[in-house]
C-alpha cells in the first residue's frame, strides 16, 4: 500500500511539473524577411530542387518557419527552438542576400558536406517530416546543385 502511496505522489509532482512547464512558452514570431535576399529566389534552382531544399532545410535554415502542434509542448519546444536559433545562425536562406559571394560560396560547400555526410537534414527531423528523408537520387541532386552552384 505503502509504494502505490509513494507512487500517487511522484506522478503527481511530475504531473504539476510538467504544467507548469506549459507557462514558458517559445518565441514563434517570424522575422521579417526581404522576400529579394531569398536563396531560392536569387538563385532560381529548378523546381524539384527548390521543393527539396524547401522540404528539407527551411524549416530550420530560413525565417520561413512552420512550427508543427507538438512545438506548443514543453520541454519539446524548447528543443525544437533550440534547433531553429542553431540553424539559423548557422544558415539562414531568407538572408542570402546578405552574405557576401565568398561566404555564399562556402555555405554551399557546408551544405554539400553535410548531404555527403549525412549530417543534414537530422535524424530526429526527418523521424516526423517524411519529405525529408531524402532518397539517394534526391541527394545526389541536391549535392550536384550545391556543388555546381
């Protein structure tokens, strides 16, 4: 009687835990983009890689954002945000215009880098976004693009 006891207890202050949680909530708000500095549209890929790149890199890599319903979930979007301010600090497509052509240049060797190794886009990711998850023939592409861009 005694465990059922402590156990009532412990899965009711891991319950208050996990709603109070709920209270800190992440910053959603999109930044304002110059739509001109965009990477799609100041490169012009073809439209099946632009629809990979899009797929596979801007929820993370652009201002373009969409978060899914599991994002209002705390300590799951606290994660998710975590993964967003990385990734836009580390490429960030709606501000390609900004970058100066040297820098553009090795962003697309990163990108190219992370496809051959298989780093991007991420395990977890691709887990719940399935156009993610990139077949060989999609990869190549990709990395052809980015090489040759």
């Amino acid at each position: 009687m005694k465990k059922v006891f402590k156990l009532r207890y412990i899965l009711s202050g891991l319950l208050v835990i996990v709603l109070v949680m709920q209270i800190f909530r992440i910053d959603k708000a999109i930044p304002e983009t110059n739509l001109e500095y965009d990477y799609l549209i100041m490169t012009k890929p073809p439209v099946e890689i632009a629809n990979l790149i899009k797929a596979g890199c801007y929820d993370c890599h652009s201002n373009e954002t969409v978060y899914p319903w599991y994002s209002n979930l705390a300590p799951i979007s606290w994660s998710i945000k975590s993964h967003i301010s990385e990734g836009r600090e580390h490429l960030n497509f709606s501000e390609w215009g900004n970058y100066q052509p040297g820098k553009r240049g090795n962003k697309h060797d990163e990108c190219k880098e992370m496809l051959v190794n298989g780093e991007m886009p991420l395990f977890s990711y691709k887990l719940i976004h399935s156009p993610a998850n990139f077949n060989e023939e999609q990869k190549a592409r990709l990395i052809a693009w980015f090489t040759n861009e």
